[in-house]
C-alpha cells in the first residue's frame, strides 16, 4: 500500500507533524526541488527545513496515482495568509519506505485574459 504511505506523508505535512515523516521515509531519503535547484540529502534536514519554514501551510490531495515502485500526487498547498500553490510529487520507494521524492511546484493563479479573450480557454 504505497499509496498509504504518501497520504500519511501529506497528513503530516497538513497537521505540522513534521517530526512524524520519519515514520515514512528511510533516514538517508532524498528530496528534490528541481524549481530551486536544491536536494535535500537525509529525511533529517528535510524535517528541519518544514519545521523552519515560515508560516503555517495545509496540503489537501486532489489526485495519487501509483505505478509499480512510484506514486505520483498532485496537492494544493495553501496557507493562513491566502497562497495557494499546487505541487506535483513523484515518490520513489525502497523497502516500503519512501527513498525519494522530487516535487514542481508552482503557482494557482489565473487564466491569462488573452487565452480567454480568444476563446481558447475557461476559468473554472
């Protein structure tokens, strides 16, 4: 049940119970943030860096789908001073636990008005 694995992950992220991430990600995992150019090498500085990011955000799953070893989820983010952001997050497991994930992540915003403008597109 892979797909368990990463709803308790999202879980904990929406509680702030970042502590408890270590209940599904082996302790050498690494996280990738291709957006920024970063990894963060070890389930530790992972926590570290949830526990020290500023402000206090919520994760709610719109879709999980699990192919072989890999789940990929699409989640909204959204925090207390109204941002809102999706992430899309590829988890790669090893022993049942999560080894790897890589995430894009970017912004909810509007449709640009030319696209609507020439029919092409609509809000919903």
């Amino acid at each position: 049940m892979l797909e368990q694995k990463v709803k308790v992950f999202w879980e904990h992220i929406n509680n702030a119970d970042f502590d408890k991430l270590a209940e599904v990600m082996k302790i050498d995992a690494n996280v990738i943030l291709p957006n920024t150019k970063e990894i963060f090498k070890g389930c530790d500085n992972f926590i570290k860096f949830s526990k020290d990011y500023p402000g206090r955000w919520y994760a709610s799953i719109k879709k999980l789908i699990a192919i072989e070893n890999q789940v990929i989820s699409a989640v909204e983010i959204t925090s207390n001073d109204g941002i809102s952001l999706y992430v899309t997050s590829f988890f790669e497991f090893e022993d049942g636990m999560i080894k790897e994930i890589t995430e894009y992540w970017g912004e909810n915003g509007e449709v640009p008005k030319w696209r609507q403008d020439k029919g092409y597109s609509e809000a919903y």
